[in-house]
C-alpha cells in the first residue's frame, strides 16, 4: 500500500479525520497519480514522435556517408528509410 494511503488510514484510524474527509483524501491521491501516468504517457508519445521525425534524416546522413563504400548496407538504409515514410 502506497505511503500516501497508509498515512490517511492512519489518520482514520486515530479519529483525527472522519470517513468523508479520508475518502476526498483518497480521491485526491488517486486522482494526482493519473495525472502523473497521464503526463508519462504524454511525454513518452512526444519523444517517440520526435524520434519518428528525425529517423528518416539520419538514415539519409548514413546513407551519404556509406553511398560509395558498402552498397549492401546503403539498400538496407534506403528500404527502412521508405519503409518509415522518409524518401532518401
């Protein structure tokens, strides 16, 4: 049991709140710990997009760098690049 909960059923317990106010208390703690996953999620989905974006230009930097070198790996980048939506 989390620390928060076990603190406002302590304090229940003692008779220092009443059943009401340790269930808005409860409701409150649940409440800021989605809004925490909420925003962990937001954050996650951005910073997979961003990654999205970048991917294709990346794999055309690779591609210039590696063109005359090894032409295996620069149809490889080439396909993935396609693949993801980016044109090299």
């Amino acid at each position: 049991m989390p620390s928060d909960r076990r603190a406002i059923l302590q304090l229940l317990a003692n008779g220092r709140i009443d059943p009401a106010q340790a269930e808005r208390l409860m409701i409150l703690v649940s409440q800021e710990r989605e809004t925490v996953w909420a925003l962990a999620g937001c954050v996650g989905i951005a910073a997979v997009m961003q990654i999205h974006g970048l991917l294709p230009g990346l794999l055309s930097l690779c591609q210039a760098a590696l063109a005359g070198a090894l032409p295996g790996l620069q149809h490889v980048l080439t396909s993935i690049a396609f693949l993801l939506g980016g044109r090299l």
